[in-house]
C-alpha cells in the first residue's frame, strides 16, 4: 500500500446523534455518505471480523 494514499473522516452530524457522516477521499475521487447508528454499529463488527479473523488457506 505505499503508492495508494487515502483518508477516511468521520463525524457525528449535530442535528442528528444518530446519523454519522463519513468521507472517504483519494487523489483521484471523494465520496461522501450518511450512515445510521445501528448501520454504523454493524459496519465496526464487520470490521472488527476481518480483522482478527484468520485468511482461509
């Protein structure tokens, strides 16, 4: 991953404490999403999966 650069930005919105905001930007395209808070919730148990999880061989 030394050539590919990408930032991932997150906040909560203000009007709303159950709706996240995120931004995902590389030098070529930036995306911009809202996510509910239970969508949120699952995203960081998926994420946490992949992450301690074992790649089958």
């Amino acid at each position: 991953m030394a050539g590919f650069r990408m930032e991932v930005s997150i906040r909560k919105l203000h009007n709303n404490p159950n709706m996240f905001e995120f931004v995902i930007s590389t030098p070529t395209l930036t995306s911009q999403f809202r996510l509910p808070r239970p969508l949120v919730n699952k995203l960081r148990i998926l994420i946490e999966k992949a992450l301690v999880d074992k790649p089958r061989q």
